[in-house]
C-alpha cells in the first residue's frame, strides 16, 4: 500500500480463539489427566479439530482446585479483536459421577448433554452466566454455553475416554473465575444473561472483524426485544442518545438498542424482526447525516453536516445564512448561529421529520418511525410531531 507516495506495510490483523475452544482445550486436558493409570504424566498443550475447518494446538495450564483435582485452564489469546475477554484464565474440570445422579442432572440439571456422548454432562460454574429471557441459544435457566461450544466441549472429552478402558460417567465443569466482574463490560445484561459470561464460538476462532461483531450483537438486541414482545423499538446510535434518554425522557440505561453508525442496517433487522414502530433518538450531529439519507454515519463514508444544516436552513426561508452555516465548524457551531436568528428549534424540527422520512422509505413503508434529535451544548431537542404518542406507547408497554 502507498501512503504519501511511500509504501507501507499493512499489518495483518492476527486471529485468537474463542471462549468455546480454550473451555474445549482446558476440558481435553483435565479429561486426559483424569484418564490416566497412574496420573503423573503432565499436560501442555492440547489440539482439537477446529469446527471451521482446520486444528489449533492450545497451550494449557494445570490448576490445584479445591474439591476438583483434575482441572485445567487456559489463558484466552483473542488475537487483534478488542475483546474484553483476552488474557482470562477460562477453567475445566472434570469428575466421575454415578448413572444415577447423571441422569438426575440430564433431568433438573442446568448444564446440557448430547445424546451422541451420553456418559458426559456439561455443566457451568463460578463466572458463567445464567440465561434468564427467552430468545437467545440458551434455554432460560440453562447455563450460557452456546451449542457449538457445548458440542465441541463434549467432543473433546468423549475423544480422550473413547481411548481408554475407563468406563465411568463424568461431570465437566466450565468456569471463568473473572467472570462476572467481565460481563459487567458486555452487553449480557442487557440480554438477560446474569452473573457471568457466555461460552460462546461458531468457527473455533476468534477473527478481528469488529464491524461484523457489532452488527450480529445490535441484531440479536433486536430479535431479544422482538420476542420479549415488544411492539415498540427504542433505537439510538450511542452513548449520547442513552444518556438524553436517561436525563431527559427518564429512560433507564439499557433499554434502547445502540445502533452505533449502522442506522440502516438496524432499520431493516427492526423491519425483519416485525416492528412497525420506532421511535429514533440521537445526537444532531449524527441525525443530521441520516436526514440527507447517510445509511452509516461513520466519518470514513464521508461528512456532510454542514451542506446539509445549510440545505435544511434554506428550506426554512433563510438562504442569507447559507454560506455562514457552511464555514462553521461543527453541528453545534451552527446552531448557535441559529438561535441568534430564532430558527434553531425550527431546524432540529425538520431534521426530525427529514429522518423519520429516511427511515420509512429504507423500510419500504413498513415501519413507522418518530425522531427526537438534540444538542446537548444547547439544551435543546427537535421531533417529529407525532413523537409523543409513540413514548407514551413504549412507556405502556414496560408497565
């Protein structure tokens, strides 16, 4: 790549594993530890076949438990992807348990089984979340460990006892000491997951790709609000919006879906999940790209807010405060220069009305939506006319 007429090296971004392989990795190993006649040899390392194709070769840990002496852990390696999880020491371990209190566990139990592995039981411990709304891969009151986890999980165990003469039932448990101080970080809360941290994993590996990562979580808060049967999405695209929710319309943090700069996107997931009603809040400064039909707002897809808060100011009557609007600085820099001239509420209003009209034609007419937009350096807000109603609707709808 030539930057400045220079070539430069890009870097590549390098892969990790996920929580479900070193939770696999650490089980292999506590697993083989426990299969051994005079269980002396040491562990190392263990390999597994990668449910994306291809084999990894995992460093792993032995670790003195108290109660559990055959655990194992793993250090989480994420690679490049900011991953709250890197570095957290992920545990297993493993111990034999009769036919009886097995099948108790497959029967009351919180943890999972396969029918292809029906000497093994899967459960959660210290720092795995608890799954307690509907919606999610998980059943409700099932620990957090997702299906591909759970398969490979059990895989890796059953893999080392195919290979010995031991024929016993055996209890494995996943733990993340760091657990439930971690999910504070992510958005298990939010989606009812209490106490701790998924499992979770599709290919085996962890890729830098955060832009993807960010889309499939705002879709799965949309499809979690849709089957908690909601009929009104709360949408914002940030901190900024939650915040003027929180202090202006009394809206506790956590209920409005964050759609960061993918207002398109997450228009079609609402359209796609059944909604036909949003109700969109969110800073000028970003609304005011929605409203000449930016579908993301990030900068890299270009600017824009002053031709177009110009562009609004001569659709109110003021064509004279064109070119003035166009050499300020910033959404806020504009605004003031309104308000001198009494038009900054009138503005804020068309924004509104501008952008509830983009979010209705990307839907094709099946979503009605209402905007509220801001300046929080004025302590003023513009919306849609019909805004009100909708509020006072999602408002109906927690009670």
């Amino acid at each position: 790549m030539r930057l400045n007429g220079e070539q430069v090296t890009e870097k590549r971004l390098r892969n990790g594993y996920t929580t479900g392989t070193c939770a696999a990795a650490a089980a292999k190993a506590a697993a083989a530890f426990f299969a051994q006649a005079t269980r002396q040899k040491t562990f190392t390392y263990s390999e597994l076949t990668l449910p994306g194709g291809g084999s990894c070769r995992i460093p792993v840990i032995p670790f003195l438990k108290e109660g559990e002496p055959f655990c194992f852990g793993v250090q989480k390696d994420s690679g490049d992807d900011p991953d709250v999880t890197n570095q957290t020491i992920i545990l297993a371990s493993v111990k034999p348990v009769s036919r009886k209190i097995l099948e108790m566990l497959k029967s009351t139990g919180s943890g999972y089984f396969l029918e292809e592995f029906p000497d093994l039981y899967l459960n959660g411990g210290l720092g795995i979340g608890m799954v307690t709304k509907p919606g999610l891969s998980c059943p409700v009151g099932h620990y957090a460990i997702n299906p591909v986890p759970r398969s490979m999980i059990l895989g890796a165990v059953d893999e080392v006892m195919r290979q010995t003469p031991y024929e016993e039932c055996l209890l494995i448990e996943i733990s993340i000491p760091d657990g439930e101080r971690l999910a504070s970080q992510t958005f298990n809360p939010k989606l009812g997951i209490q106490g701790g941290i998924s499992v979770l994993g599709t290919t085996g590996i962890v890729k830098p790709m955060s832009e993807e990562a960010l889309l499939e979580t705002i879709r799965l808060e949309i499809h979690m609000k849709a089957v908690n049967g909601a009929k009104v999405l709360l949408m914002a695209p940030g901190n900024y919006g939650e915040e003027f929710l929180k202090k202006t319309l009394g809206v506790p943090v956590g209920n409005a879906v964050l759609c960061s700069n993918f207002v398109k996107a997450a228009v079609l997931m609402a359209q796609k999940e059944g909604f036909q009603s949003v109700l969109f809040v969110g800073h000028i400064g970003k609304l005011i790209k929605v409203s000449a039909g930016r579908e993301n707002t990030h900068s890299k897809y270009g600017d824009g807010r002053m031709e177009q808060m110009a562009q609004l100011t001569e659709a109110l009557g003021y064509q004279k405060l064109k070119q003035q609007i166009l050499s300020c600085n910033t959404t806020d820099d504009a605004l003031e220069l309104l308000k001198q001239h009494g038009i900054a509420g009138k503005l804020l209003d068309l924004t509104a009305e501008y952008v509830k009209r983009q979010l209705e034609q990307w839907s094709d007419g099946k979503i009605c939506a209402e905007v509220v937009t801001f300046s929080t350096a004025h302590q003023m807000f513009g919306t849609t006319t019909d805004w009100k109603r909708l509020f006072e609707t999602w408002k109906r709808e927690r009670s």
